[in-house]
C-alpha cells in the first residue's frame, strides 16, 4: 500500500522569517497527518526551515540541484549542499525550470542519477502543456519525460523516485484537472513503468498530482487509485489551505 505523499512547492515565495513563519505553522497545523508531508522553500531558507521542522513528521526538500559535486557552476548548488542543511527530497524537471530556465529530460536524468547517489529521494516532474494535450500527444510527452528522467536507472533505484504528474495547463491556473483526466494519466505512467521496470516496482513508485489541488477538490482526486499525493504550489503558501489537503 502506498502512503501518500503531500509536498509544498513553494517556488519563488517568502523570505527567511517569512519562511520559518510558514514551516512552524505547517509542523503545527499538521501534526498526526495520514500522510507523507513535505515542505520545499528556496535554497537560502532551507537551514533556517530545516532548523524548525528537523525531528518533527514534516520532511525538507528542495526546488532543484546540480548534478556535479563541486567546481566552476556560478549559481549551483549540490546534493551535499542539500543534505548538510537537512534536505531529503528534490524536485526535479518542474516545467517552470524547462520552460524558463533550460531544464531537458537528459539535464532531468543527470541530475535524478547525483540525487540518488548521494542517498536524497527525487520528485520528478512531467506534463503536457495545453498545445500538446489538445494535439492528443499527452501520452507521448509524458512517456518522454518518464523514460527520460529514468534513462540508465535500476529497478533498486527507481522504487526510491517519487514522480508528480503536473499538467502545465493546471499550474497556478486554477483550472485543476478532472480526477478522471488525472487519474487516467497516473495510469498510464503506471503501466509505462511496468513496461520500463516489473509489477512490482511500478506498484511501489508514487505519483503525486500537481496543478491547481486545493483542500476542496484534493478528496476526489487523491480518491482515485494511482493518485498518491500531491504536489501543491499556490495553496501551500498558506498552512490553512496546505492542511485542508493533508487532511484530504
Ligand atoms: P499550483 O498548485 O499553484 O497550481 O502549482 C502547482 C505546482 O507547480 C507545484 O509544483
């Protein structure tokens, strides 16, 4: 049985104080949740974050890494730089960083293989944009960002990742997909990583849905049987809204 797991992406949003704020209100509000909960701030609020939530049932993530262990990367930051400030999971190829920032199913793959090395779980985004769901190539999309991400991985790998379908048409729109519509590509992810992996191994891997979830349409979705958790942008800014998921 899959646990589910409910991640706060919290993006480009709130300054250290802002930040620790948020986390104290969100180890507080959720205590003895059913679930998985995680919180992922910016890089520089992640000690100040891990100083709250370390030792109580909330995990830290990250909002992305670099692949290579140390050197000439002006702006990067790495996996062990994550874990000695208490990190635990990464998000990786959100469509923000492939849309803005470069982000390419092989940059994805090099940066989940460094994650997993380093002994820290990746959540790894993929989705369609509205141009490709409505040119009926959803499917083909979401199977080359799944076998890209998974490029070279073992099955001994593979049960560790977490991936967070997120459709980029749901993101930060308000316009949340049906479960039905969710549900149906959870599936699809599920059979394509029997396909690349076994039974076994595909039944352990989380899918977690992100676009648009909030407290009042999270029930339905996480209702649906491939849909084990969420990734939450805007509603977990605030540990109120994020909460009326974890309850979901
Ligand atoms: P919203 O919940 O704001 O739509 O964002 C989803 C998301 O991108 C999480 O990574």
């Amino acid at each position: 049985m899959r646990k589910n797991i409910i991640a706060g992406n919290w993006k480009m949003n709130k300054t250290v104080p802002e930040a620790v704020e948020l986390a104290k209100a969100v180890v507080a509000i959720t205590k003895g949740a059913d679930a998985d909960v995680v919180v992922c701030p910016t890089f520089v609020c992640l000690s100040a974050v891990n100083d709250v939530v370390k030792g109580t049932h909330v995990a830290l993530g990250a909002q992305d890494v670099h692949w290579e262990k140390s050197g000439a990367f002006t702006g990067k930051v790495s996996c062990d730089m994550l874990k000695s400030v208490g990190v635990k999971y990464v998000i990786l190829g959100h469509s923000e960083q492939r849309t803005y920032f470069g982000e390419t199913n092989d940059t994805v793959n090099k940066k989940v293989k460094a994650v997993l090395a380093a002994g820290l779980l990746p959540i790894i985004c993929v989705g369609e944009t509205l141009a490709e769901r409505e040119g009926n190539i959803t499917e083909k999309v979401v199977e080359d960002h799944v076998r890209g991400a998974y490029k070279d991985l073992s099955a001994a790998d593979a049960v560790k990742t977490v991936i967070a379908y997120e459709p980029v048409w749901a993101i930060g729109t308000g316009k949340v997909a049906s479960p039905e519509q969710a549900q149906d590509v959870h599936a699809f992810i599920r059979k394509l990583l029997v396909k690349m992996y076994d039974e076994p191994t595909s039944s352990v891997i989380r899918i977690q849905y992100g676009g648009s979830m909030k407290a009042d349409n999270a029930k339905e979705l996480l209702g649906k049987p491939d849909i084990d958790g969420g990734l939450i942008g805007g509603a977990a800014l605030k540990a109120e809204d994020f909460n009326g998921i974890v309850r979901a």
